[in-house]
C-alpha cells in the first residue's frame, strides 16, 4: 500500500512570524550559530491498495485543494510502497 510524505514551506519571500519566534528562542538559549528558521507542515498520509502513481497523482491534487495554500506555500511530496 502507497505512502506519502507531504512538505509544505513558505515561499520564498514570505513573512514566516513563527520562524522568527523560533530563532528568538534558540538565540536565547544559547544556539548562537542559527541564523535563520523556517517553519512548515510535514503530513503521512496511509492510501488502500493502489500504484504508487495512482497515488502521486492523488497527493498532487490533494496539495493544490487543500493540503497547501498556493499563494504563500510551495510543496513536495514523496510516494513510496
């Protein structure tokens, strides 16, 4: 049975508010060498019995509906057995 894994980032270029507060706080603690965070979604997803491009073609709609905000979010997905 298909598995995939789903990373969605920001665009390059878009505000990340949660990245900065997380840099904040490794600063504060003392990780002095992080220069920058980006912060994103990492999704499995479990499919039934199909071919593994049954299921890309699945995620990759999956995606552009719902997974990922096409306006300030890029992604990638990978499918394996």
């Amino acid at each position: 049975m298909p598995q995939a894994k789903v990373y969605v980032t920001l665009k390059k270029g878009v505000l990340d508010p949660q990245g900065k507060a997380v840099l904040n706080s490794l600063l504060s603690l003392g990780f002095e060498p992080v220069q920058d965070v980006r912060v994103g979604k990492f999704i499995e997803l479990k499919f039934s019995p199909m071919s593994k491009g049954e299921a890309a073609i699945m995620v990759e709609d999956m995606c552009r509906k719902l997974l990922a905000n096409m306006v300030i979010e890029d992604f990638r997905f990978e499918v394996t057995e």
